[in-house]
C-alpha cells in the first residue's frame, strides 16, 4: 500500500475503483503528514475518502511512522504537519463520526505486528518491490540504505492486517504493495495457522452458529470444495460475518475451514484500484509540493487570484491578437477539471480566434477555485482555533483504532505461540 504524498485526481467526484469490496467492509487508507494539503489532494484522495466513509467502515491514518523512513532528518517538522493534515481532512468533510481518524504512532501494536512479519519476510520480496528502486533514484540527495526504508512495504501491510481491512485504495504504482500484504497474510496464515485440533475445534464453533445457520454453512462449505463454487464461498464468508455468538477466533478458524486450510489469522485485502489522472499544477506538470505549483486548500483568494492571473499559457500567443491552441495551455489543462461542456467551448473557440484574452479565460477558473477553496478554508480555520476538539477526535479514533490492533494481536500472538497461557 502507498501513503498519499501529491495524488492525482479522479475522473470525477465519484469514486472510481477497477472493483469493489461489499458494502459495510472495512476499507484502509491513509497519507504521509506533509503538511497543509492542496487541491491535488483534495480531488485525488480526501473527496474519495468523503464518499466512502458513506458505505463502508473506513479507517484513516496519518502515516507518521512513514515520513520518517524517508525525512528521518527532518523530525521536528512532522509533529506541526500531523495537525495541519488532520485539520484539512475535517474541513474537507471527512467526519469522525463515520469513520475512525488516528494516527498510526499512537497504535504500537503496528509495531509488535511489523516486527513478527518481517521474522518470516523473504529479503528477496521486499527487494523486488518496483518502488524501493525507483524511490531510491529519486532521492539520491538522502541516505536510504536503512533498513527502515527498505523494510517499510513490511509496516505497510502490518498497518493493513491488524485491522482486517477487506479493501485498501491505491494507484496502479502501488498494486505491488497490496500483492506483497497478500503474500505475507498467505504466508503468515500457512505457517501460523495449522493450530492442533483445528477442526475439532471448528466443528465446535459451528455449533455455536445454530442449527440453521450452521446447516447453511455446511453446505456452502460442501458446495465450494467439492464442485469449487465461488458463489458459495462468498455467501458463506457473508454468513460468517452476521454471526454474534461467534468469537474472532472463532470466525477466523470457520473461514478458514470453508476453504479447507488451516485458521485465517490475517486475512488478504484487495487493492482497490482507483483511476486518477493527474491534477495538473500552476505550470502544466502534476500538482506537486515540489515543484511548487499548487494551491493549498486554504489559500486566501488573492493568492488564488494571484497564482492564477500569472499561469503560463500557450507559448504561441505573444500578443492578444495572436491565436492559440487549448492543447498547448496549462490553463486548459484546469478547465478539464473545473469548466463544464459549454464554458470549454467557449474556451476552445476564443482562444483559437483570439477572440479572448489569457486573462479572460482565467477568469471562470478563478473564480472555481475560490469558491471551492473558501468553505474548507473557513472550516479549517473554525479548527485551528479549536486545537482541543481535534486532538479529541483523533484521541476518539486512536483509542478505537487500538481496540481493533489489540483484538488483532491476541490472536496472532496465540497463533504464533507467543501467548504462554499456564497449562
């Protein structure tokens, strides 16, 4: 899984995912504390996370653990951007009350669980990944021959395992990322799973079911493993999840017994590919802190009016009798995102006439960007002059966050025989 740091904007407000998980599944998702975010973060993660925290029991988190593997020298600064980023998430609608907001620092156990997975990592895996070469490259100017960077696909898929995240949103350069966490849950579970008495003690827990559902599950059990029906596995993994009388143990045994293998002590997410073209910058390239071309989601209007007025256009057009083409336009490149059908019409035909000016094409987008930024900003003020109601929330989201990792490690640590119960 990656952490957001400068997302690429979907096609439109909705979410768009190459497949699903079921309505009410747990998803996981979460960004790197750089600092105040921009409008490429807004359109290319935070309106996503808005739309699903509306069908689905969404965990997000602030990877601060993560800045440091690569910004390690940089640590005074992580502390203030952890705030920032939290602020803009709740002026952008992401609501504590739907989903749990925490910060992954104050769930240690992402630590004992990273540690017991990179006892059974296979250096080579983690090597392979196609970002670590790619990261290195990139950042030439730090020194990344730590282990903490070359370990961190392994905190990746600890923060997603120790909650059971059934669904994980990630760009196509991150899929290696969710195939490595399927790996290390598939390894995990083949070596740690094969409990003694397993199916004495999963016959026991489907007695606890009742008699009709555990006559259902039987048969969906026999109907998967015997003419291999995925209909059926997927219906019995549905009935599993409404059983009450069923303890974590329990479900984690009889979803594994469905399949005929051992326990299921972590279970495998799915990358949920989301489909973002890049949000363009001030100057034609990503929208990127790093190259210094975004807006902030709290910029005043002036500065937006500014950044605006003062966009490069198609070199072409020296003078305002000159004609221009649109393709050739930064500027045209934010009509894509902001203007509807009939204003990039009028765009298209008065830039190729010269029929408008740069300054008269810039103005709708000017006036897009600032409604859309005024809200979040009035909001995130609201906050920052509350720091004591955030603080609570994402108090509220670490202690339930918590509760999820330590169920989580219970189980793993008794799978691992790490619970030395007295006998």
């Amino acid at each position: 899984m990656g952490y957001h740091d400068t997302p690429e904007r979907p096609e439109s407000s909705e979410v768009k995912l190459s497949n699903s998980v079921a309505h009410g599944e747990r998803i996981l998702s979460g960004m790197r504390p750089t600092g105040r975010l921009h409008l490429g973060h807004y359109h290319g993660v935070l309106r996503n996370w808005v739309t699903l925290q509306q069908t689905h029991d969404c965990f997000f988190f602030v990877a601060d653990w993560h800045a440091l593997t690569t910004a390690y020298e940089e640590r005074e600064i992580i502390s203030q951007n952890v705030w920032d980023m939290v602020i803009d998430w709740l002026a952008c609608g992401v609501n504590p009350n739907l989903a749990t907001l925490f910060i992954q620092s104050r769930v240690v156990e992402h630590a004992e669980l990273h540690l017991l997975l990179s006892m059974i990592a296979p250096l080579g895996w983690l090597e392979r990944v196609p970002t670590y070469k790619d990261q290195i490259e990139q950042l030439r100017e730090r020194d990344l021959a730590t282990y903490g960077f070359l370990g961190y696909p392994v905190l990746q898929s600890a923060d997603i395992l120790i909650y059971g995240a059934a669904g994980v949103p990630v760009g196509e350069d991150q899929v290696s990322h969710v195939e490595l966490t399927r790996e290390l849950a598939r390894r995990f579970n083949h070596l740690f799973g094969r409990e003694p008495g397993f199916q004495d003690k999963a016959e026991a827990a489907i007695g606890k079911m009742g008699k009709k559902a555990a006559r259902l599950y039987r048969e969906l059990r026999r109907r998967y493993q015997e003419a291999g029906d995925d209909e059926a596995l997927g219906e019995a993994r549905a009935l599993l999840e409404n059983q009450q009388n069923l303890t974590v143990a329990d479900s984690a045994r009889l979803a594994g017994y469905l399949e005929g293998g051992g326990r299921t002590v972590l279970a495998e997410p799915q990358a949920l590919l989301t489909h973002a073209p890049r949000m363009p910058g001030l100057d034609g390239r990503k929208m990127s802190k790093s190259y210094g071309n975004t807006i902030s989601l709290r910029e005043p209007d002036a500065q937006i009016e500014q950044k605006i007025r003062t966009m490069p256009t198609d070199p072409a057009r020296v003078r305002r009798s000159d004609p221009g083409e649109p393709e050739k336009c930064p500027v045209f490149d934010l009509h894509r995102v902001y203007s509807d059908d009939d204003t990039r019409q009028w765009v298209e035909s008065g830039c190729r006439s010269a029929g408008i000016g740069c300054l008269d094409c810039k103005r709708p987008l000017i006036e897009a960007v600032q409604s859309e930024v005024a809200p979040i900003r009035e909001e995130a003020e609201a906050l920052e002059a509350d720091p004591e109601q955030v603080r609570q929330i994402i108090g509220d989201g670490c202690g339930r966050a918590r509760d999820v990792a330590q169920d989580t490690m219970r189980e793993v640590r008794s799978a691992i025989g790490l619970d030395y119960r007295p006998r």
